[in-house]
C-alpha cells in the first residue's frame, strides 16, 4: 500500500487498489486491498462496511475484466484470517482466484 514494493496493479479506486499475487494459485489470482488499514477480517466493524463494498466492487469489476465473470465462468473470492488460514500478511486482502476449475479442497 505504502509503494514500496514493486506490484502490477490491474485496478485502482479512491478505496481500494487491486494487484496481482506474487505467489498465484490460478491464472488469475489478484489482491484487493482497503486504502485504509485493517489488519484481517476478523477485525472488521460497521465502521468499514464502506470500505468492504468497495472491495466486493472491485473484486467484480477485475473478475469482468480478467474475462472470468459471468455465467459461463466463475471465480473465487477469499479472506483469509489468523496463522491457521496461512494469513502472512497484516493488511486485509481479498483474493480474487479464478481463470480454471476450482477444486475442493482449494489448493
């Protein structure tokens, strides 16, 4: 968020900003990330809902873009809180995963 760190950002908003994950789990797989700091899920109140529109917004608006929206397609959308759910990193990220068929479990 802060710029420091080179990243291909496919979509920007004055709420969020959307790149791409550096370690990608599918064809597509991009991060979509609140301006304002929250550090996971699990910590989100009434206070963000603005924020977390946004980002449920810009999730729809790469998934269009990327080609993966729509009936014919279909992508995933991911929060991932806390040590267990291998959430290394302290700022809450959606991740928006899709560009083949989904297994399950995910991996």
């Amino acid at each position: 968020m802060a710029g420091e760190v080179p990243a291909d950002v496919v979509h920007a908003t004055d709420r969020t900003v959307a790149f791409r994950d550096i370690q990608p789990q599918a064809p597509v797989h991009v991060l979509v990330v609140p301006r304002r700091h929250v550090a996971h899920a699990g910590l989100l109140t009434e206070e963000h809902a603005e924020d977390l529109a946004a980002m449920f917004a810009a999730a729809r608006a790469v998934a269009e873009a990327e080609g993966i929206a729509g009936a014919e397609r279909g992508y995933r959308l991911v929060l991932n809180v806390g040590r267990d759910a291998l959430n290394s990193v302290p700022h809450l990220h959606l991740h928006v995963i899709g560009g083949r068929q989904m297994t399950w479990p995910p991996g």
